[in-house]
C-alpha cells in the first residue's frame, strides 16, 4: 500500500501542473539582468538564459513539466549570472571609456599645438585649413563621446573616442610632413 501510494505521488509530480512559479522567477531574473545591462555587458550568458526560458515555455506545451522546470532552473540561474557579469562588465567599460577620452583628449590637445606650429611657421595655408578642419570636427567627436559617456553608453564612447584620436593622430602625421626641417645645409 505505501509503495502504491508513492508511485502515485511521483506520477502526479511528474505529471503535475507547469513549473509556473520558476517560470516566473526566471524571467523575472531575466528582466532584472536586461535593468543591469546584461544585453550589452553579459551577452553570451543573457542570451543563455533567454533561450533557456523560451525552452520551458516550449517544454510546457509539450507537456513536458519535468523539462521544462529544469529549463525555468537554468534560465533563471544564468540570468542571475548574467547580471552579476554585467555589472562587472560595466565598470570595465566605464574604465576603459575614461581611457579613451583622455586619450582623445590627448590628441586633440597635440594636433591644436603642432597646428599652432604649423600656422607660425611655413606650412601650406591649405594644409593648415585641411588640419583646422579635421580638429574642428574631431572636437565635436570628443564631446560626443563625453556626452555618450555621460549617459552611461561606454561602447559609444569608446568607439567614438577611439576613432577621434586615430584621426587627430593622421592630421597630426600629416602637420608633422609638412613642417619645414631645421638642419644643416651642406654647401
């Protein structure tokens, strides 16, 4: 009578109703890790835990409950991961981005100095207006990246501020081409 008995009670369990309350928990955990940015900063394992979500809902309607709670387990698991990663991802981003900006900063501040050069000595005029140009543009991309900063976007920033220095570097190049040399004549 009592191996009956549970033999019915591990049917039932296994035959239950869906594992909602889990399912619940898990995209809960999901929707949590999404506030941390684990989209952007914990890719990989939010993505993990999404697909591990949309497998228990798929498990639920085959009926499958016993799947489907060890999938609304997983999912909600690495969702919590995910979210733990991304606020260690963040705070190397946010580093990373302040890196990029001085360094943008950096070069914006050469190419103004080495243009100044440029324009006090015999540089083309137009290679002088090309460089003005070029820092002109490229101080709006510094300040774009602090405002991206700003906002808490530090892809952008990074990306933005990477690309400013790469291109005040060339126009630094550039100015640095055209400056007269300072040596010795040979007679």
């Amino acid at each position: 009578m009592l191996s009956l008995a549970l033999v019915a009670a591990i049917a039932s369990a296994a035959c239950g109703d869906p594992p909602e309350k889990e399912m619940q928990q898990a995209q809960g955990a999901i929707d949590a890790a999404r506030a941390a940015g684990a989209d952007q900063y914990a890719r990989e394992e939010f993505t993990a835990a999404e697909e591990a979500l949309k497998r228990a809902r798929d498990a639920v309607d085959q009926r499958d409950y016993r799947a489907a709670l060890n999938a609304a387990l997983d999912a909600r698991e690495r969702a919590q991961t995910a979210a733990k990663e991304a606020v260690n991802g963040k705070a190397t981003a946010r580093v990373d981005a302040e890196k990029a900006i001085v360094a943008a900063a950096a070069a914006l501040s050469d190419a103004r100095a080495r243009l100044k050069t440029a324009e006090s000595g015999r540089a083309g005029a137009r290679m002088a207006t090309t460089a003005r140009r070029a820092i002109t543009d490229e101080e709006t991309a510094v300040q774009e990246a602090r405002t991206a900063f700003d906002k808490g976007d530090y892809a952008v920033s990074i990306d933005k501020a990477k690309a400013a220095a790469a291109r005040l570097h060339a126009s630094i190049r550039d100015l640095d081409a055209t400056a007269p040399t300072t040596g010795r004549r040979r007679h």
